[in-house]
C-alpha cells in the first residue's frame, strides 16, 4: 500500500467515530453538574436531528428543581414541538383539496 492508500483509509475511519461521539451518552456525574452535561446532550442530540433522543433527555430535568435546567429544557421542548400554524395550514389544504374534489366529481 502507498503512503496515499493508508492516508484516505485513515480519515474515513475518523469521520465515522467523530459523528458517532455525539450519540454516546453523556457521563454519568451527580447532581446539577448531571444536568448540565443533560442539556448539553440534548443540545448536541438537536444539532444532529434526533429529536427523539432530545425528548427522553430532557424529560427527567422538567422536573429539576433548579430553575436554569427547567428553562433550559422547556426551551428545547419547545423546538421540537410541532407548531400549530402547521396543523391549522394542514387542514385548510385538506378542506380545498376536498372542496375541488367534490365541485370536480359533483357535476
């Protein structure tokens, strides 16, 4: 193998790794300095999309006892909601997509 061979298999295995750090769960510390690295496992969780993994993070620091955690985490929650302007558009283009359907058919 030349020197180029072993340089590209060795950054196509480090990107994997790096990518796969975020999704490793967050250490294991008591107490605030725990919900801490929580949120910021969530943050990273949100960075990347998995908006279920952001979820179950977040769900035991809405019961927090700490003010900043409770925020933190009702801020995330908010992000991953759905909006209700979308449902409300959702069922608007439902009802004309109905309403043509039925003028179309109905003559």
């Amino acid at each position: 193998m030349s020197n180029e061979e072993k340089t590209t298999d060795t950054t196509a295995k480090e990107e994997p790794k790096k990518r796969n750090a975020v999704l490793d769960e967050p250490p294991m510390p008591s107490g605030d300095e725990y919900q801490v690295h929580a949120i910021q496992h969530a943050r990273d969780l949100f960075r990347i999309g998995d908006y279920a993994g952001v979820k179950a993070t977040i769900e035991p620091l809405l019961a927090s006892k700490n003010p900043a955690m409770v925020d933190a985490a009702n801020e995330l929650q908010k992000r991953i909601s759905v909006d209700p302007v979308q449902i409300g558009f959702l069922v608007v283009c439902f009802g004309v997509i109905v309403t043509i359907c039925l003028v179309y058919f109905g003559h």
